[in-house]
C-alpha cells in the first residue's frame, strides 16, 4: 500500500493529518499525482459516492464595491472593465432560478457584490427566495458580504439554506490581499450564518502569494470553522487588479490543493470553482476524484466552461448528476 493510501485510510478511520502530512501532500512528487488523487478518491468515494452536486451563480448586484480585495475586478482599486448595476429584479432572480431548475443544477447561488447588504436589499430577496422556494423548492445559497444576525435570520425565515462568505486566504496572508476588513469579520459572518441555521459555506482562493503552510492554515481553519460546503478557487489574475500577472499555478499543484482539502475535510463539499478552466486545463477531469462539486457556467466576472463539456466531462468520468429531486430529499432528512 502506498503513503497516499496509508494516509486516506488514515483519515476514513476518523484520524487527521499531522502537519507534516499535510505539507507532504502539497510537496507530492507530480509522478505519485495518480496515487495521491486515487486516495483522495477513496475518501470522496466513501462519503459521496460517484455524486456530483452541481451549482450556478447569478450576479445579483456588480461592480461600485468599496473594498480593496486584490482579487476582485469589482473592488474599489480595480481599474479592470465590468458590468455595474444594482440589485436585479424578482423577475431576474426568478429567471435565473428557472435555468438552474430546468438544467437539472440542485444549488441556485445569489450573489450581490458590496461590502454587506442593506435592509432594501433583504426586503427584495426575502421576497424573491420566498417565491422560488414556493415554485422550485430547489436549494438556495446567498452569498452577499458581512451579514448581521437579524439579516441571516430573515434570510433563513425566507428559505436561503446556505451562506457563503469564503474566508479566501490564511489569517497570516490576508492583510497582503485586503485591509478593508478583517480576517475575524469573515469569521464572524460564517459564525453569524451558522448562528441563524443557514449550513455555511466558506472556501479559499489558491494562487495568492500564499505559503504551502498558508494553504494548510486554510483547510485546518475551514475544518474548525465547520463549513459545510467548500469551494476551492484557484486565482483567475485579471489585468487592472493588484494581483495582474500572478500566475503561481499549475495544474498538478491544483490537483494536489484539492487532495489536500478533501484529506482535511473527508465529510464535507469540496466544490471546483473559479479559476477551474484557466489552472486546471486538460486535468479538470482528474479535479473530480477528491471534489464531488462543481459550478456550471459563468462566475461572477470570468467566463466558465461551456455547460455541455462540463456534462460530457462527468459522463465521461462515470460520475451521476445529483439531481433536484435527490437534493430536496437530503434537505428534507
């Protein structure tokens, strides 16, 4: 048996990665990368099966934030070209939720870009959740900055069944990436969703100057932090923002942050989000042995992969769609 295997049974006996493991996965030699994504897989196996939860985003609210996030082509030091517009309409949302439910997508993402969201704007989502829960009944997920307690228990009042506020980088590396707000803000509001009974989601963009100890501080934090769904984005640089150019990936390292995350986090979502397409390139496929979600379609300010690859990739791979239907039945339980 090799140490990948070793180390997953490891984790499936409801043991954890010491901190040398953990940095050993991120250092695996690229020739071991199939035995460390069959481990992961046994892992994801053991939890998930061949499941794949499928997620769309809809851009409620872009542009004009007034944060510093050195990521983000909308924040306040962005010179990078994007659609501004206010909140979008019920009729929009409604929309949007009707495309997630007619392509077979369990997760319906609402997210509005902005520092956090005012009263106005939980009235008019509290009323648009309302009636997609009533025609749909599929799962909802907001993702709309710091939240107040009485926000979030009015979001979950209304239907919203997740939170997402990624924490995107280690405690250590945050003031590099923003200082509009801190690290304990994003901890508070994944605490303040948990709080009002939304299941909180929380992930973590790879690729920002971060240390390999930095990625491990991350996945150790999103494990104490309990989130339940996870997304790993890996840094789509764009031209305009203070991270232009930094291009520190490849796309074995990618699968081995992913590796790292499942070994971390065995029971939870593991989701492939942005930046997929541009890090992973022809290894996307191999993403899928230790995630077991993914988005289809565009993100927020970037292009994703054409809905049709992304089904004929799962098809190819052997994995089944969880559908709406089976993603309602497991809310229910």
């Amino acid at each position: 048996m090799n140490q990948w295997m070793e180390l997953a049974d490891k984790v499936l006996e409801g043991g954890s990665l010491s901190p040398a493991e953990s940095l050993a996965v991120l250092d695996c030699p690229d020739d071991d990368i199939l035995p460390l994504m069959h481990a992961a897989f046994h892992i994801r196996k053991k939890h998930f099966g061949k499941k794949v939860k499928l997620n769309m985003i809809l851009n409620a609210k872009s542009g004009l934030c007034p944060e510093n996030c050195g990521y983000c082509a909308q924040s306040a030091v962005s010179t990078a070209p994007v659609d501004t517009y206010s909140m979008v309409t019920k009729e929009t949302l409604l929309e949007g939720a009707k495309r997630a439910y007619e392509q077979n997508i369990g997760t319906y993402c609402i997210v509005a870009s902005g520092r956090g969201p005012a009263n106005k704007d939980i009235d008019h989502l509290v009323e648009a959740v309302t009636d997609i829960k009533n025609t749909y009944g599929m799962k909802i997920c907001a993702c709309l900055g710091l939240l107040k307690p009485e926000q979030a228990r009015r979001l979950k009042e209304a239907g919203v069944d997740r939170y997402n506020h990624n924490v995107n980088t280690s405690e250590n590396n945050h003031s590099a990436i923003t200082t509009s707000h801190t690290y304990e803000d994003r901890v508070d509001t994944v605490d303040t969703a948990k709080h009002a009974g939304m299941s909180p989601c929380s992930g973590v963009i790879a690729g920002m100057k971060e240390s390999k100890q930095d990625l491990v501080d991350m996945a150790e934090s999103l494990k104490e932090l309990d989130a339940d769904s996870i997304p790993v984005n890996f840094l789509h640089a764009i031209d305009g923002t203070p991270l232009e150019g930094v291009h520190e990936l490849n796309p074995l390292y990618c699968l081995k942050v992913l590796a790292l995350f499942r070994f971390i986090n065995p029971s939870k979502e593991i989701r492939v989000a942005g930046g997929r397409e541009e890090n992973l390139r022809s290894l996307q496929p191999l993403a899928l042995y230790a995630a077991n979600s993914i988005f289809i379609g565009d993100y927020l300010t970037t292009e994703g992969q054409n809905n049709a690859e992304d089904h004929r990739m799962l098809a190819d791979l052997g994995f089944e769609v969880e559908s709406v239907e089976e993603m309602k039945a497991s809310m229910q339980q």
